[in-house]
C-alpha cells in the first residue's frame, strides 16, 4: 500500500471514529448499553474464552514436554534435589533407577535418604529449605503439606488424559489430597508394594491335589478340606514388639476392600465413616470366622498374638507343612528358609474376592513422589516418576512394583515379583493401606492395640470398635 493511500485509509477511519463517538456520548448509568458497547463486551467475553482455551490447549501441549525438553539437553547442568526414606539396598537401587534418566538429561538428582524421614522432612519444610522433590511413604504425611499449600499440584503441568493414560484411576485418587483452595494432585506413585497374596507351599499342596481358590467361597471350601484331611490350614502371627497388631489391621483392610465400596473404605480412613459402623464390624466378623476358628489357625487363635509375623510362615516349610496358608506382602519371603525355592517350595494367589460387586481390589503400599519447587527440570522428573522406566532398578532386582501402565512383565527381574505384577495387571481397583492413612493415634495406635485385645479375647468387638472411634483426633 503506497503512503498517500495509507493516510487516506487513516483519516476516514479517524472520522468514523468521532462520528461513532458522538453517537454514543452522554449516556446515563441506568439506561441500556448501546450496540457497540454491547459489542464490546462480547468482544471481550470472546477474548476470555479463547485465553481460557489458551490456557487448557496449553495444558493439554504440556503432556510430555518438559521430559521431552530433558531429553534433549534442555536443562542440562540443572540440580534436582530429594529427600526420602530410601538407606541402604533401597537407595541403592533407586540411585540405579535414576541413572540412565541422568545420564541422557544431564541433570542430577541428589538424593539424600534418612531413617528419620518423617520428622526431618518437617523439619526442613519449617526452615524454608523444603526438598525439590519428597518420597513420601505415607500419603497422610503427604497431606499435611497439601493442606498447607506446599506441595505444587501436578495437574498445573500434566493433563489429567496423560495421567489416565499411565495409572490406574485408584492411584490418581490416592494421589489427590486436600489443598488449601480444594483437591489437588499432591504427587505421582512410582512403586509400591502388594499386601493382598496368599503364600502356599506349592509342591505339597499339588501333591495333595488342593487346587488355587478363585472366589471367598472356594477359599473356606479349601481351608475346610485341610482341616478334613487332619491338618490346620493357616499360619498367623502379629506379634511385632511395638508394633503389635499391625497385620491384623491388613486383614481388616483387605476385607473392608471386598464387602464394601471404594467410598465407604475413603470414608472409613478419614474418619467419616466410624468403627463401630455395620461395615467395619461386618469386616471384623468375616476375620473371625477365619481367625477364631481353632480348627483353622495353627496354635489356635490364643498363638497369633504370641507368634512374630516375620516367624508365623516357619511352619509352612516343614515336612509335612504343619500349616498351609498366609496371607501377607511380597516382602515377606526375606522370612522364608534360604534354601526355599520359588515355584517349587512355596507360591502364592491373590486373596479372593468376597462380594463380586467390588471387584478384585488390592491393598498397596508405596511411594509418592511429590513436589515443593516448582521449575522445569524438577517438572521434568515428576513426569519420569510417570514411567515404569523410573522403578527400573527395582523391578529388574525384584524388590518392588511399577503402578504404570507402560510397565510389561519383561521389566521384571525376579520371577515371583513377575507374577505378582501379572495379578496386579488383574485388579480393578486399588486402595493403600487404611492404618497408615489413619491419624497416628489412630493408625499405629488404637488401630493396632484394639485388633491385639481383641485377638487376645481381653476385650470384646463392640467395646473395641468404639474405644478406637473415641481415640480419633477431634
């Protein structure tokens, strides 16, 4: 356009201008806006909107950008600095997960692991000197910080259909704890641990042509049929010094997960739902009739107190078994003989269900990583905390489980750690382990003395069920 056209354009734009002016002036507050005002304020509606779908579009392109950005030497140099409770093996292994992830970012993720995780992790979060990044084993911990609005919502950076994409829905629930403003995405899992199994000597129990159970039902038939043939079908202990009663509330966890909802089990945790409730006291029942059952528990029902769990599988290793049956975590085979040999010596199943409407539940434990500091190197490796990549150390030593939908079983070092993987790939829900959610006075303490009493037969249910209801913090 030459420059005399240009000012030509210019002035009778400036003339349409006044006359539109003079139009619209001396208008009073009360009266109706004029068109162009009304168009104005579309206009400016419109701009709203598409800043909105700006925002969400932008959201949305985040999904993979900042690890693809780490991939690519982005923030190379870059320092990301943890804390956890991973010592020892553990920390080694988690050092060998990080490694590769390291090496092709350039950035370095200092870890520092302690024993006192809990209280230093407070105590650092109180002197302004907060972590890039915690390993919280609990996610109750966890929630005191999102309370707080310390912890970044990992949602401002990955889209909830990401998310969906690599977890399970029960793990994005587990994740999403109270803000100050409302739910926020507190973190993202990166392994875990299973609790719901059931370990069996493999080898006497296909010579005695016991088959696996499938469903509640089939597990009574079976544990009836070992009780016809002249033997006691359960190993339980929960004797563990301090910590006396911890795995019967395992059991009433797992139970609560197949008699009654995801939202009554939530509800149960935090406290909403009470002890002495229909559902909790129905769960502590179906227990019973396993545990107070003297034909069915070795020792009788007067020995689980007394007997260390780490000690209660022993007889299962005995020629013949002298139990047949126990139902605890993939840990607990660092209490099996040495010499037993996976697959031959022992095997396990997964703890049936109860009431089909609920599915195939399974009881976690594990890690959620969770964010203080928010810059793009530390959103980086959140998103690879996303990636069954980021438990590799562990899944190829067996010493934990990816909750990652990438994960395949040929990530998995360890056989029994393999098949363990393969019922968690199963399962249709997850829910983490109630008494560690619990406040401490209640989790690891009414929780755990109330179960042993009444175990014990020093106390009765109801008495039990509403003493640990009265413990609750108010």
């Amino acid at each position: 356009m030459s420059t005399r056209k240009w000012f030509q354009l210019l002035g009778l734009m400036l003339v349409l201008a006044l006359v539109l002016a003079a139009c619209g002036g001396g208008q009073e507050g009360g009266e109706e806006p004029t068109a162009n005002e009304g168009a104005t304020t579309e206009e400016e509606h419109a701009d709203e909107a598409e800043h909105t779908d700006s925002e969400e579009h932008h959201a949305e392109e985040a999904t993979g950008s900042y690890l693809e950005r780490a991939l690519a030497g982005e923030f190379s140099g870059t320092v990301v600095t943890m804390m956890g409770p991973f010592t020892d093996e553990d920390e080694v292994l988690f050092n060998e997960s990080i490694a590769a992830f390291e090496e092709k970012t350039g950035i370095d993720i200092q870890y520092t692991g302690t024993k006192e995780f809990e209280a230093t992790i407070s105590v650092r979060v109180d002197a302004g000197d907060a972590p890039d990044i915690a390993d919280f084993p609990q996610p109750g911990l966890a929630g005191n910080f999102a309370k707080q609005g310390k912890l970044v919502d990992v949602t401002t950076f990955l889209s909830m259909d990401y998310l969906q994409s690599q977890y399970n829905q029960s793990w994005l629930d587990m994740a999403t704890l109270e803000g100050p403003d409302g739910p926020i995405m507190a973190g993202v899992w990166q392994r875990f641990n299973g609790k719901s199994l059931v370990w069996y000597p493999k080898d006497d129990f296909d010579e005695a042509g016991y088959k696996v159970p499938e469903t509640w039902d089939e597990l009574i038939e079976l544990s009836n049929q070992i009780v016809q043939d002249g033997d006691t079908p359960w190993c339980i202990g929960i004797e563990s010094g301090v910590a006396t009663g911890w795995p019967a509330t395992d059991w009433m966890e797992e139970v609560m997960l197949r008699t009654t909802s995801l939202e009554n089990y939530d509800k149960w945790v935090t406290g909403e739902l009470p002890f002495n409730s229909p559902e909790v006291k129905r769960a502590a029942e179906t227990v019973a009739e396993i545990w107070f059952n003297d034909d069915y528990v070795f020792g009788g029902r007067a020995a689980i107190v007394s007997t260390f769990f780490g000690d209660a599988p022993a007889p299962m290793f005995e020629e013949p078994p002298r139990c047949w049956l126990h139902k605890q975590g993939n840990f607990i085979t660092s209490f099996f003989p040495e010499d037993a040999e996976p697959g031959v010596d022992y095997d396990f199943f997964y703890l049936p269900p109860i009431d089909e409407q609920y599915g195939r539940p399974f009881l976690v434990a594990g890690d959620l990583m969770s964010m203080f500091n928010d810059r793009p190197e530390v959103r980086a490796v959140m998103e690879f905390f996303t990636t069954a990549e980021s438990a590799s150390g562990w899944m190829a030593a067996g010493g934990a489980l990816s909750p990652h939908t990438d994960a395949t079983l040929d990530m998995y070092g360890d056989p029994v750690v393999r098949g363990i993987a393969e019922l968690v790939m199963n399962a249709t829900s997850f829910r983490f382990d109630g008494s560690d959610l619990m406040p401490g006075e209640v989790g690891a303490g009414s929780f755990w003395k109330g179960m042993t009493d009444w175990v014990s037969g020093t106390a009765d249910l109801d008495t039990v069920l509403q003493e640990i209801d009265d413990s609750w913090p108010k």
